[in-house]
C-alpha cells in the first residue's frame, strides 16, 4: 500500500508543469491547437455568408470575438509555461476538445436547428468548459507566485460572470440573446482591463509576439481559403482566375503590412519594455488590439468569397453586376480595419502614428460609392491597387529602416 508520501509524490509529478524561459518558442501542441481556430474562422465565414444582413454582421462579429478571448487565454498561459509538457498538455488538449465541439455548433450559436442538441447551450458550455480549464491550470502553474495568483482572482470574475450571461442568453431569443451576448463580451474584455495587468506575467516577449504572428498567418489563410469556398463546383474561367489572383494579391499586402518590419519592431518594443510595463504592454497591442486585425481579416475573406461568387455564378449573376450590401462593406471594411488597427497597433507599440496607413484606409472608404457602382471584380481590382500602392509607398519611402530593422532582425 503505497504511504501518503508516495501519494504525494506521485500528484506532484501528475500535477508538473515546466515554466517558460526567455527563450522559449512556438511548441507544435500550440499550432496543433490552432487548427480549431481555423476550422472557427472558416465557420464564422460560413455563418456570415448565410447571414448578409446588419443582424448577422454583429452576431458574426461578436463570434470572433468570442472566440479571440478564449484563443488569447492560452497565448498567456503558453508563455509562462509550456504547452507540450506535464499536465499542461493534457489540459491544452482537453480544452482544445470544447473549442471544437464550439466550432461545429457555430452555425446553432444564435438560433437552433431542429433536432441534436440544443446549439446555444451547447457553445456556451463549450466557452466555459475553455475558460475553466484555463483559470484551473493558470493557478497549478502559479506555484508560490503570490502576484500571479492576486492577479487570477481579479481575473476570475469576469470570466464567471461573461459564462453565466451567455448560459442565461441561451434560453432567449432573438434580439435580446444578441444583446445578451454582447454583455458576456463587456463584461469579459472590460472585466479584464479594470483587473489591471500588474500580476500578470510574459517571460518570453518573443514567443508571445511569435504566437499573435503565427495566429495572423492562420487567418490570412483563411481569408485564401474563402477564395476557394467562392468558387465550389465551377468551371475554372478567366474571370474566376483573374479575381482568385486579385483576392491573393490583397491577401499577400495585408501580409507584408504586418510582416515586413511593423511585426519585428514590436516584438522588439515588447522584449525592450521594462519588466513593470510589458505586461500591460502585450495586454493592450496584442490581447487587445489584435482583435480588429482578426476582425478584418474575417470581414475580407467574406467579401472575397463573395466576389468570387459574383464573377463565377453565371446562372445568378452577370459578370457586370456590382457587389452591393453587406458584402461590399464587408471587402472594404475589412481592409480598412485590418489598416486603422496596424495604426493603433504601431502607436502602442512605437509610439508613432502611421499616417499612410491611415490614408489608404479613408481612401477606401471614400471610393465606395464607385465600387457599388461597377462591376464585383472592378471592386476588387480597386481594392488591390489601393492596398499594393501603400506597399509600394512604405518599401520605396522607408527603404533605410526596413533595411536595417531586417538586416537586424535576420542577424539576430
């Protein structure tokens, strides 16, 4: 019979998570856990282009939203400990499990189909069953870190209370389960923010800046993916090849804006800040602001998607029909967050307002009322060119900082 020594031996070691160091990076158990954010970006794709109205738009939104927050959770916890090692693993997988089954029922997150389940309460169990994992293996990983843990008991509320709002909005309807929702989000983003960053701790500013990096490419990808979904079961055409190769062009822009150099430099500016202020820092340029980047980025893969179903779907649509509505807002909008928010990403970060950045979005917006005016696959033509040109001014216009901040960074 084993002594109580034994026992405690052994719950120790069932209980071992090993800590981050400042050199830590990505672990493959953290980009295999990316893939259910993809398969939940392609779903909340799926559920907008069902749902082109103003409606659908906010339910869609406040999906991201949601599932932002629990992805971020976990960007956290990997940097103080690792993913792939002790208990850790098991819980990472555990709530890898919730964040799928949330996934699958993203297109029931609103209004329930006939039949199975109950959609509604099926994503807000799946949310807390995330979020409680989350908060039990932050406080094993905490140790004897008495900071750490003040800071999860800030934290705590705001998680209990935004799961208890959505376990109340499933048993509503309509309007009201929306608003519902859209309270779970506040009191979960506000919640956080009023518990301060103090607490918190980021051992390794570059592996935190390298998991927001690689969660960007994810959506990238899935705004190329849209490009495919547009086109399902058509023949190959060359306006289908010309619009796919647009859609690639302003997908690789969107990927050079953040890429280039505005990635390294605030990576840089995140390993450079004092121990006291980076916290707070990575709260606010990646927790936080992020958010409309992947915000975006769903909003384009929508418009892409349906671009390519306007100049590929002959028997609906002439190849001279202009995209109107929700889609159109959609392609420019998404590009024009996607660019307000790198503004305020690099203001927090350099502390320096990037005027161009700027202007391409207003011009954006200001040629909307041509767009809805010409041709779908015009309106992506303009769209590229407005994002290619912003490029082209950046390479050309900051030549001697990219070529030291890249020659730095490939040094490094």
């Amino acid at each position: 019979m084993a002594t109580q020594e034994q026992r405690s031996d052994t719950e120790r070691r069932r209980l071992r998570t090993e800590a981050q160091d400042e050199q830590a990076t990505v672990t493959p158990l953290e980009l295999f856990f990316d893939l259910v954010f993809v398969l939940a970006l392609t779903q909340v794709t799926a559920y907008l282009a069902d749902h082109l109205s103003a409606e659908g738009m906010v339910r869609g939104l406040l999906l991201v939203a949601l599932l932002w927050w629990s992805w971020t959770s976990y960007a956290w916890l990997g940097n103080v400990v690792r993913a792939d090692e002790g208990v850790v693993r098991e819980v990472v997988l555990a709530a890898m499990a919730a964040m799928f089954v949330f996934a699958l029922a993203i297109p029931e997150a609103f209004d329930d189909l006939p039949g199975g389940l109950d959609g509604p309460v099926v994503v807000a169990a799946c949310y807390l069953a995330v979020r409680l994992l989350h908060l039990t293996i932050f406080w094993i990983a905490a140790g004897d870190d008495t900071g750490l843990r003040r800071q999860l008991v800030r934290f705590t509320p705001s998680v209990l209370v935004a799961t208890a709002i959505l376990l109340v909005a499933a048993g509503t309807q309509g309007n009201v389960r929306t608003l519902l929702w859209g309270a779970a989000l506040a009191a979960d983003y506000v919640g956080t923010l009023l518990g301060g960053a103090s607490g918190w701790r980021l051992p390794s500013p570059r592996h935190f800046a390298e998991r927001h990096g690689l969660i960007v490419i994810v959506a990238l990808g899935e705004s190329i993916v849209a490009i495919g979904v547009g086109i399902t079961g058509e023949p190959i055409s060359w306006p289908i090849a010309v619009a796919a190769s647009l859609g690639l062009v302003v997908s690789a822009a969107l990927w050079w804006v953040y890429f280039d150099i505005t990635a390294v430099l605030a990576e840089r500016a995140l390993v450079n800040a004092p121990a006291a202020d980076r916290a707070r820092l990575a709260r606010d340029a990646y927790s936080y602001l992020h958010l409309p980047l992947i915000t975006g980025i769903v909003a384009l893969a929508l418009g892409l998607e349906k671009v390519l179903e306007y100049v590929g779907d002959s028997e609906r649509h002439e190849l001279t029909d202009p995209l109107t509505g929700i889609g159109l807002f959609a392609l420019v909008g998404g590009v024009a967050l996607y660019l307000v928010a790198h503004v305020a990403f690099k203001l927090r970060t350099e502390h320096k307002l990037f005027v161009p950045r700027l202007v391409a979005a207003a011009v954006l917006v200001l040629l909307l009322p041509i767009m809805e005016r010409v041709p779908a696959l015009a309106a992506l033509a303009l769209v590229a060119a407005v994002a290619v040109a912003l490029v082209v001014f950046e390479t050309v216009h900051h030549a001697e900082l990219r070529a030291q901040v890249r020659h730095a960074a490939h040094n490094h």
